[in-house]
C-alpha cells in the first residue's frame, strides 16, 4: 500500500492475516477495527481495490450510504475507510481518532 496512488491512510492499516501474502487489510483507531480492503483479482472487479466499512458497536446509526465498494487503489479504499468511519462516528457523537497517525 506504501507505493500507491491516493493520501497517505490517516489510522493504523495491518494486514489482514499477517504472514500470508494476500493483499488484504485491516484499519484500526486505537483498538478499534473501522473497515477492511483488499484487492479483488478475479470476476468483474478484477484489478479494484474492495472497501468495507467495519461495525462498531456503540454506533447506532449505520452512518453514509454507501457502506462498501471498490476503488482503483489500495490507498483510496483507505481513503473511503477512513471517511466513512469518521462521518459515522460523528453521525452518533461517538469520540474517535485515537489511533490517528497526524494527531496535533
């Protein structure tokens, strides 16, 4: 994801099974899981980047449609993560950013 096109990802991004080599990630707020990506590489979506955004408990409004889709790179599926994380939160006045990398 270091060497892809879009902003640099705002939380902490893991693979999603380290040791294996899939490009499959998952996000993090401090302990947090906010959403998934990984790279589709057969089908229609063949060659896209897949977003989804995580469940977070405390959250009872869902938060902006859509919830998931695809981008062309692994740093915009981020992107879109991070965005919909962030406006959900926000939606039910729940704290968020501990785990920000850029926190002032």
């Amino acid at each position: 994801m270091k060497d892809d096109p879009g902003p640099e990802p705002r939380y902490k991004w893991t693979y999603t099974w380290p040791g294996e080599n899939h490009k499959d990630y998952v996000g993090y707020d401090g302990d947090r899981q906010i959403g998934r990506i990984f790279f589709d590489d057969a089908g229609p979506t063949k060659g896209l980047w897949r977003w989804a955004s995580g469940y977070i408990k405390e959250a009872k409004k869902r938060g902006p449609i859509p919830h998931n889709g695809y981008k062309p790179s692994a740093r915009l599926a981020a992107q879109a993560v991070e965005d919909h994380y962030e406006a959900k939160m926000q939606e039910n006045n729940l704290p968020y950013g501990h785990g920000k990398r850029n926190i002032t």
